[in-house]
C-alpha cells in the first residue's frame, strides 16, 4: 500500500492510504472519505495535483510524503424550473476546471462539447433549457437548446468581461464590467435588442426578468426593459414614474419596481400584477415584495401587506387583511401567499387547491422559522424542528406519510410536485403523491452527510460531505446520473 499524510489549512490531518497503481483521483477520494470533506484539492510541495488521471508516480508523489488539502465549495445549477419545461439538467462545478452535466440532454445535461472551454468555473446560470457558465477570465459559455440560449456563438466575441447573467424562460442577459449589456436567445424572450434599447443600456447595476422580458435598473436608478412588450417588455407607459427605483420583482408577465421612496411602479401584464393602480394609494413604504405567477404582495413598513393581480392567484387579500399584521416574511406557491407573522403563526391566501387554505393545520402553525413550496403546496419548518405542511396532496401538501421521521428539520428543497428535508445528522426525508411510492437513491436510510440539495421541476441532486453525489426522481430531469458518475473523481 502507498500511504501519505494530508493535512487540511486548519492543522487537522489524517494517513491515507491507496494502493500503489492509485491515480491522483483515486487519493484524492480516499482523502475526501478520511476527512468527510467533500471536494478537496491536493497539492504537494506548492503543486496543485490538477490531473486526476496522473498516476502517483508520475505526479512526483513517494510513499511517506506530505501533501496539503484545500476544501472546494460544491456548487450545483439546475435547468427545468421555468415555463412548461419538459424536462431538466443539472450542472455541478467546485472552482476547479471541470463541470459535470446530467439529465435531459437538450436540455443542458450533455456539455461533452464544451468540455474543452468549461474550466475555472464561478457561476452558472439556467434558462428553462440551457445553461450559461462565467469563467474566470469574464467569459462565457452556453450549451443546451439553441432557443432557450443555450448558443451564444452569435455574440460570443462580445462576451467580455462579464459580471452577472439574469435569465428569462429562454434567454440570457449578461451585464459586462463596463455597465453594458449583451444578450442572446429566442427573441421573444428578450434574446434581441434593438440598437435603441441597447444605446440606453449603461451602467447596468442588475436585472430582473419575466418570463418573457427582462428589466435593468441603470445607476442613476432608472428602468430600461425589453423583450415581448406585453409581458413585461414596454415600460415606456410608466418610465417618468421609474426614477430612484431600488429593486424589482416579476410575475409570470409583469414587473413591480420598490422605489427610494417605498412606492411602487408597475408594468407589463395589467392581470398579471402589471396593474396596481386599485392599491396604488395603499404602497406606501414598501419594504419587500413577493410574486405567485400572476400576483404581487407587498410587505409594508408596518407588517403590513397589499396585494394585486389576478385574484384566483393571490392578487386579493381582502380576507386576510384583517390578520395580516406584523408579517415578517412571505412565501409563494405557484397560485397563493402564505405570511409568517411575528408571533410565528401563518396566513395565508390565494387558490385554496393550491396552498391558499391552511384552516385544516392552523392550530399547529406556531412558531413557524421558515417556509418553502412547490408549485401548489407548502411546507412549514417550526422552531423545534418538525414540519407541516398543506396544499394539494398530490404535491406535497400530505407529509403523514414521514411526518415521524420530520425531526430536527434544517432545510427544505423542492421540486414541483415534491419536498426533501435536510435533517439536523445530514440524512433526507422525501415526500410527494401519498399513493405514490418514491424510489430514493438508493433509499432513505443511505442518505446521510447531506451538504446541500439542488432540483429540477422533476428531480433532487444531493451532495455529500465526503464528496459524493447522489440523485432521485425523474431521469428526464435529472433524477438519474449514472451515465457521469465516474466523471464526479476528476471535479
């Protein structure tokens, strides 16, 4: 056996050992699984061991050497949660100079293409079916389907310098170091800008997008947006009125921009939240707004919240006004609100079917820490770690199944139709459909040193201490990776 030391920044170290045909990968597993560190980079005598497929030998490690380990941070994308998506991806990276891709492969889960430009990784972005990744260098690179931005070979020379994307159903928009902006996408979308649009693109601060526009707060606080013009697209109806503006929100198809003042402006879809104009006397000190697909809520300097839109979408509080009081945060399904009040107790509003009702578990929300959803249901963490949930059954509104299991409940992630729970000992409970039996990876018990979970509309990726990946729910999102594992050794 070939045996080094490796010992982490911290001064903790461990004795590894592999056999002597051992790659640089294989030690750096073996490491990972000594530590439980996920992720870690080797490096000896100032060398960082880059090549997983180098043997020991020929990456100048003996048997007795010391190496030093520096944990990555895992990090993980997901394609398929907007629109009507058909299926999903998912892109990990962790700072090192490979990304690994699975899930539909249209939809961004084959990058194999690009493998050769995929290296120093810092963020990536998704559309409902493509990918776009920022390297080190400010550049960037695309892969999944063509209309949903997933080529970006058309502006590519221009991709310089990039600072942030922002992504609409199928488009991408990238602001640049110099405060520009350059897109690329179906044009629909928000893909295409006219050369009038672009001319008022400068000093870009951030952007936000519909599901079909995109809208840019400039650094004098002003608003230029673009793409389909009655999502969203056109806010020339209301651009005197966008001065001073701090943040935006979006529906489906409209935007609502908080200025300095804590009012509101609004635009795009008038049914959609894009009119405000019954409650505009009531925005006032606007503190935070949240967005179904077709509604807004506003959270008010005094806990207070004001809502618009359709109202089969959470667009009419009316009914809860009354209660709405000391609201702290506010959560969203796909068609209805639910408040966390000071107290810890819940309200909420919008499509019964779709979480709008929670009269059935009321009593038991109290001292309510978090909230999460799918499309038509929620999921409440309490103070002493258990969880209720409410909505449609069919999507997760009916824990009884697990609700034993739901103890010391950190997190929640969600997909459309279901709920994974991280567990304060690193393990995951899953549930969704009651009549439905969830096939785990590769069950329940073996879930355990969870890190972080990531999803698709249809599919969790878990990632694990040591380094591990593991997947469930449907393979056309993402549910299955088998076909990469073994590229998970040379991140």
């Amino acid at each position: 056996m070939f045996q080094v030391h490796v010992a982490l920044p911290s001064g903790r170290s461990e004795s590894v050992s592999v056999p002597e045909s051992s790659k640089v990968g294989d030690l750096r597993i073996a490491a990972q699984k000594s530590f439980t560190q996920g992720f870690l980079r080797l490096a000896a005598d100032g060398r960082v061991l880059v090549d997983a497929a180098q043997s020991l030998v020929e990456a100048g490690i003996q048997h007795g050497d010391s190496l030093m380990a520096v944990a990555l941070e895992t990090k993980l994308a997901a394609s398929g949660r907007k629109g009507m998506a058909q299926g999903g991806a998912f892109a990990m990276w962790c700072g090192g100079d490979r990304i690994v891709t699975w899930g539909h492969q249209r939809h961004g889960g084959d990058s194999s293409a690009f493998h050769d430009q995929l290296r120093r990784v810092q963020h990536v972005q998704a559309t409902r079916g493509a990918f776009a990744a920022i390297l080190a260098d400010g550049s960037v690179v695309s892969w999944g389907d063509p209309i949903c931005g997933g080529d970006s070979s058309g502006v590519e020379e221009r991709l310089r310098g990039v600072q942030q994307i922002q992504a609409s159903e199928c488009a991408f928009a990238a602001i640049l170091a110099d405060g520009s902006v350059v897109t690329w996408g179906h044009s629909r979308f928000g893909g295409r800008i006219t050369p009038h649009v672009q001319e008022q693109l400068k000093t870009v601060q951030q952007i936000q997008a519909t599901e079909f526009a995109f809208a840019a707060i400039l650094g004098d606080g002003s608003v230029v947006a673009w793409g389909d013009p009655d999502c969203g697209g056109d806010s020339s109806g209301v651009q005197p009125q966008l001065s001073s503006v701090q943040q935006i929100q979006a529906t489906e198809t409209a935007f609502a921009a908080i200025l300095a003042d804590g009012s509101v402006c609004t635009w795009g879809e008038p049914n959609y939240g894009g009119d405000s104009t019954g409650v505009q006397d009531q925005l006032k000190n606007v503190r935070q707004i949240q967005a179904t697909r077709r509604a807004f809520a506003a959270i008010l300097a005094d806990g207070s919240v004001v809502a618009w839109g359709d109202p089969n979408y959470g667009g009419d509080s009316l009914a809860a006004n009354e209660r709405l009081r000391g609201v702290q945060n506010v959560q969203a399904s796909e068609c209805a609100f639910a408040a966390i009040l000071a107290d810890g107790s819940v309200i909420t509003w919008g499509d019964p079917d779709y979480g709008g009702d929670s009269s059935a578990v009321q009593d038991q929300l109290r001292n309510v820490q978090q909230i999460q959803a799918t499309s038509s249901a929620f999921a409440a963490i309490l103070a002493d770690g258990s969880v209720i949930t409410w909505g449609d059954p069919d999507y997760g509104g009916d824990s009884s199944a697990v609700q034993d299991q739901l103890r010391n409940v950190q997190q929640i992630q969600a997909t459309s139709s279901a709920f994974a729970a991280i567990l304060a000992d690193g393990s995951v409970v899953t549930w969704t459909d009651p009549d439905v039996v969830v096939d785990v990876f590769p069950a329940l018990g073996e879930l355990k040193s969870v890190q972080q979970i990531q999803a698709t509309s249809g599919a969790f990726a878990a990632t694990f201490l040591d380094g591990s990946v593991a997947t469930w729910g449907e393979p056309s999102y993402g549910g299955d990776l088998t076909a990469v594992q073994s590229d998970f050794t040379n991140l």
